[in-house]
C-alpha cells in the first residue's frame, strides 16, 4: 500500500534511538523528508547517515538540541520548509516513589510529556490545517490506560496530554481540514529505555537484568517485546492518506498485555 507520504515533511523528536527513531526510519522509507532530533549530536548524526543510507530519496535533517527547552523546539520547528507530519516524542520521567518527588520533579515531568507536545502541536497545527493536511502522532505509553505504579511521573504528566488531545483533535477547524491527532501508547519496546529500567530493577530487587526481562516478557500474550520498527511502520499508518478519518484516538501497542476487553 502507498501511504501517500512522499514528498511530506516530517518532524520527528527525540529520534536518535528507540521509538523515535522507528517512527523516522519508517516515514523516511515511505518517502517523507525528516528532521530528527535529539541532545547527543553524535548518534542523531549516526542515524541520520543511516536512514539516508536507507532511503537515499529522502532529505533527512539532524537537529541537536533538548526538545522540551523553547530553545530545542525552535530549532526544530525551522529546520524544516514546513511540518506536515508531527511525531511528539522526548525521555520519559524517572520511575520512583512519590513520596520522594518534589515540585521540581513534577515540573520537569508536565514540562517534557505535556507542554512540549502541546507548545509544539500549537506552532504547527494551523497551517496544516490551512494547507489541508496534517498528522500528529504523539508517542505516550500504555501507562495512560493502566497505570505503572512506580511511573508515577509519566502516569500523570502523560494522561494531562491525552485529555488535551481528546479536546482539541475534535475542534471542526482542524478536524474538517484532514489534520488528524492521536495518541500512539507504546507497550514494552525492546529500547535504552526498556533495557535501564530492567538494570534498576534488577539491582533493587537482587535479581538478574535477564530474570527481569523473562518475568515481564511471559507477561505479554505475544510473548515477545516489540520493535522500534513495527512500532515506527504502525506510525507511519497513522500518518497515511489512509488514516484520516482516524482522529484523537488512542492506541495502545502491547502484544495483548493489556487484559480488558475495551
Ligand atoms: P530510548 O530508546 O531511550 O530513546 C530516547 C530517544 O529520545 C533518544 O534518541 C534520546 O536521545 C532522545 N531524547 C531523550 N530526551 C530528549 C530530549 N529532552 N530532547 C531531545 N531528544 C531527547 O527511549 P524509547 O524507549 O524510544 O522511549 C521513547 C518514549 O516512549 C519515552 O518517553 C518513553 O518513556 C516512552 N515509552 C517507551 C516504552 C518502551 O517500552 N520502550 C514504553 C512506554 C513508553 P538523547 O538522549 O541524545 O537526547
């Protein structure tokens, strides 16, 4: 199936690895010209070689820098001739107790997955809908659904995200004009992320970084973790010509390891 992407301009943050990085390789492959971003320019850079390597008709811009500073974000919003395709992403909170955070520690968490997002979608969303397209994907995590309980940061910062999105993909000025903004809920990602989590847990608990990874893999009906490469092609679905008619939806990627019915 031809998405329909070439040609359009993707933003992609925090796309050096993981989850991001999926969601560029598989937009680049589609034909989608991209910005990537991410703070270490060393591998952005790797990667950006990479997926011009991959997919040599494609322009692909690295731009180094934090995208949850106004700083980060203006450079990434002029890297590019236009944004027709948004992929919010950036790290996720620590995981902790929280009795042990601070205001300072909920700030950092509300300012990373819920303003920049929000300030982002803000800056592209009106022109896509003047020019009569746009996709914004952003990257949350099945937390929103079932929370995690030592995640408490991103259970919270992230579900102030998704009640915005619910709001504003609904607005007739965009919804009428084919800008669709939905909310990609990543499960367990065989990523960085993933892999620290299990050495931290791993230590607390006096077991194995290999036991952690068994325990929580037998607990996904898939029996397996997902890869950054289905997880960027299920993006890149959402970002088609195909997918307009799909807006402020949530959608959980997990192998089946949320147990509801709905
Ligand atoms: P990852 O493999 O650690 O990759 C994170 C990427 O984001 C790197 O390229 C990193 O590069 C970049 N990045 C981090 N902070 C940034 C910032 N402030 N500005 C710009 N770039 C930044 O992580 P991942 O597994 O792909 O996770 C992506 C998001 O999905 C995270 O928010 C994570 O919490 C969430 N998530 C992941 C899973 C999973 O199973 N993997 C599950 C649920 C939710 P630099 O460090 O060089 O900036």
């Amino acid at each position: 199936m031809d998405l329909g992407l070439r040609g359009k301009w993707a933003l992609v943050c925090a796309a050096s690895k993981g989850l991001g990085r999926g969601c560029a390789q598989a937009l680049a492959a589609e034909g989608a010209n991209v910005v990537i971003t991410a703070r270490g320019a060393e591998a952005l850079e790797a990667t950006a070689v990479a997926l011009r390597a991959a997919s040599p008709g494609v322009t692909v811009v690295a731009v180094a820098g934090d995208i949850t500073t106004p700083a980060g974000r203006a450079a990434a919003l002029v890297a590019a001739p236009q944004i027709d395709i948004l992929v919010n992403n950036a790290g996720g909170p620590p995981p902790g107790d929280f009795r042990d955070w601070t205001p300072e520690h909920w700030h950092a968490a509300v300012e990373a997955n819920m303003v920049t997002p929000i300030e982002l979608i803000k800056a592209t969303v009106d022109r896509m809908a003047e020019r009569g397209y746009g996709r914004i994907v952003n990257i949350t995590s099945s937390s929103v659904k079932a929370p995690i309980d030592f995640l408490g940061l991103s259970n919270g910062a992230r579900s102030g995200l998704t009640g915005f999105v619910a709001g504003i993909a609904r607005q007739p000025r965009l919804a009428t004009r084919n800008v669709t903004i939905n909310n990609l809920l990543p499960g367990s990602f065989d990523t960085d992320r993933l892999r620290a989590g299990f050495t931290s847990q791993a230590a607390k608990l006096g077991k194995t970084v290999d036991d952690m990874r068994a325990a929580r893999e037998k607990t996904i009906p898939a029996g397996r973790f997902g890869t950054a490469e289905e997880f960027g092609q299920f993006c890149a679905f959402l970002c088609s010509q195909q997918a307009g008619y799909y807006t402020g939806q949530n959608v959980l990627l997990d192998g089946g390891a949320y147990p509801g019915t709905y």
